[in-house]
C-alpha cells in the first residue's frame, strides 16, 4: 500500500473498484471503502463496479473489466488500485501485472489503518500479529528475489533453500513471539479484570460499528478524554473508567472498545481477542448505532456477527441510538426510548444525542435499573467517585 503523505504533500491518488456477486449488503457507491482510503491517507479519484455471478480465477473483475480500470487509473493520474473485496494473492499478483499499477484490497487498508492507529502497547501487537500472518500469503507475489536458490555449502538456510522459504520462516518467528506477548498482555488484562469482580464491579462495555460515537458518548459520559473524531477506527485501545450512577448510588466499569465494520478481516478479529474479550465479560453491552445512517440495520447486523465469533452474543445489550442530533425533524422518533427486536428478541432502546448531551439523563437511569436488576441484595453501596476530566 501507498505510504500515507506527509501534510505538506497531496494524498496519493486512488481507483476504487467494487465487484456485485448479488450480495445484500453490496455498497454501489463504494462509500465506506472511499471512508476507508480517506482514513488511511489516501484521495479516492475515481470508482467503478460492475456485476458478477463469480469472481475471475485469474483478475477476479476479468479482463475486459480489468481494461477499463487501467484506462480509468491513467486518465485520473491515479497510482493505485483498491479493491472492496478481498484478493487472492495469485489474483493481486495478475492484476499488479496486467494494471502496471499496485493493486491491494479492503483487508490490507483496514490493516493499515490499525497499524496507523494502535497507540497501546497492546495494540500494537495486535496489529503486528495480523499484519505478520496477511503478508505471510502474500509473500510469492512480493519480491522477485524470492525465486532465487542461495546454493552452496555453508550457506545461511542449507544448499538449494529458497529465498521464500528463508522470509517465511523469519515471519514464522516473528508470529510466534508476537503470540507470546500477547499472552502475557492478556495474562495482565485477566489480572486486572479479576480485580474488578474481587470489588464486585459491574462492568458495561460499548460496541458498535466504526464511527457509531462510541467514543463520543464514552467520553461524555465519565468526562474522560479519549480520542475522539468523525472518521473509521478513531479509537483502537480499550480505555475503561468508573461511572458513578446516583440512581444505583454505586459505580459501575465502562469500557470503550476497538469499533466493527463488515468484512472485518478474520485476523484481526484474532488478534484482538484480548481487548475484546472486555465484551464477552461485560455483564452489559452498550451497543453504539449510529441513527442517521440509512444502512444502520446492516450495521448492526455486522456488529452481532462479530459478537457471535467472539463468544459475546449472550451478554445482555441496550441499543443506544446515537447522533439524535444529525437527523431531519421528520426523521426524529416520537419516543425517545422503546424496544428494538435483535436476534428475535425485544431490547431496550434510547435514542441519544453524544455531542449535544441529549438524553444521557435517561441512559444514565436505565443503567443504573439494570445495576440494581443484576444484584439488587448483596451489592453493598460504593463511595460517591465523581471524575474530571482524565488521560489515558
């Protein structure tokens, strides 16, 4: 992928292209994936799609398409190609060679916006760890060196090793003692979740889509500073705060955690298990949708999938709809709070504004009923804890 520019360059000019299998949940307007090359620094110039029944084996949009891309590339000055599905290495590798362009696909920009944004050590690892285990696929298409043999006797690898077989093996490695930090990363976050139930916290974590406000309201609500901004995967790093809840007159653990977007590459759901194992034991999940979306109800159709493979998909939710601010009058609900039915069950839901402080009030009490619902005789008062604002 393109580095991203510097702020005194122009982002990188780039072609975004979609391919229609039929699929409900296809994007027409390749917005999200335009979203998604802004995020990583880059000037989407152009878009094109077209319908398929299959993807082509060899150039996965065929040649003809393939043509047509080149053309569009040329005419718009762009110098890389982005795909909204994801590519096979045989089929990035033909289309790099029949483009004359770099050609990557929403996996790698999605990778590359987390490696952008991991600030936690934690993070970090877990970037590295998808990061390492998608360029191990990708390796026999890379670097025309790795057809080399080193040969000989004494060399580094034994006679005849490949090039490829050497790079593997040290992103072999390098998986392995990533893996082993993670281990010890999640030993420390087990501790410190095991100290939280020695204090009989209840803990609420917020999930939700990328750019759902989860951020927003998080920090709204506890008065913390965590990052915070309108665009996809502002905030990577798991931050948990006390809320004290007057109604419960006891404080409760919220979390905010990395946002989910569709085709969220396996591997990353991986290797961010240990920040989302904080949802699968959270005793409740604020669950973020952004209301001013028209595709919210896919949205959150992703947001439960990935609750799903992660193990979380028994936790208790509450839907808040977010962004009360950003809809037309005529789009506005007559209630502020009903029910939403989700996997064939009827869920609570608030209709909430994070950036105008609207109906926090209400949100507030609802958590603080169901503090109160989970134990209501053996949890013992805590001492009023008010934050101001607070850094990481």
């Amino acid at each position: 992928m393109s580095t991203p520019e510097t702020a005194d360059r122009q982002p990188a000019p780039v072609v975004l292209v979609g391919v229609d299998f039929g699929l409900p949940h296809f994007d027409a307007e390749l917005e999200e994936l335009g979203l998604l090359a802004q995020t990583a620094g880059l000037c989407p110039v152009a878009r094109i799609t077209c319908k398929r029944k299959a993807p082509d084996a060899a150039l996965f949009v065929g040649s003809g398409k393939a043509d047509e891309i080149r053309l569009l590339a040329q005419m718009h000055g762009a110098v890389e190609i982005l795909f909204d599905q994801a590519l096979s290495p045989a089929q990035q590798r033909n289309l790099e060679r029949h483009l004359a362009l770099p050609v990557n696909d929403r996996t790698l920009l999605i990778l590359e916006i987390f490696a952008q944004r991991a600030r936690s050590h934690e993070g970090k690892l877990q970037v590295e760890l998808a990061r390492l285990q998608y360029l191990s696929t990708r390796l026999v298409r890379r670097w025309s060196h790795l057809e080399r043999q080193t040969g000989g006797a004494g060399v580094r690898g034994g006679p005849g090793e490949k090039q490829i077989e050497l790079d593997r093996r040290m992103i072999d490695d390098a998986v392995k003692r990533t893996k082993e930090r993670l281990v010890k990363v999640k030993r420390q976050r087990s501790t410190q979740r095991r100290q939280r139930e020695r204090r009989d916290a209840f803990n609420i974590s917020l999930v939700g889509y990328t750019n759902a406000g989860k951020s927003t309201l998080f920090n709204a609500l506890v008065k913390a500073r965590a990052y915070a901004a309108d665009q996809l995967f502002a905030t990577l790093d798991t931050t948990t705060r006390q809320l004290y809840l007057g109604e419960a007159e006891r404080s409760v653990s919220l979390s905010d955690t990395v946002g989910f977007i569709r085709d969220l590459p396996h591997g990353l759901v991986d290797a961010f298990q240990a920040t989302l194992q904080e949802a699968v034991d959270a005793d409740l999940l604020l669950h973020v949708v952004d209301a001013a979306n028209p595709h919210f109800p896919e949205q959150i159709g992703e947001v439960q999938k990935v609750l799903h493979e992660i193990g979380a998909a028994g936790v208790p939710q509450v839907l808040v709809f977010n962004k009360l601010d950003a809809l037309e009058p005529q789009q506005r609900p007559a209630q502020l709070s009903d029910t939403y039915e989700l996997d064939g069950h009827q869920v609570p839901r608030l209709y909430v504004s994070a950036r105008e402080m609207d109906g926090l009030d209400a949100l507030r009490k609802l958590l603080a009923t169901r503090v109160l619902m989970a134990r209501p005789m053996d949890i013992a008062p805590e001492p009023a804890i008010h934050l101001d604002a607070a850094g990481d």
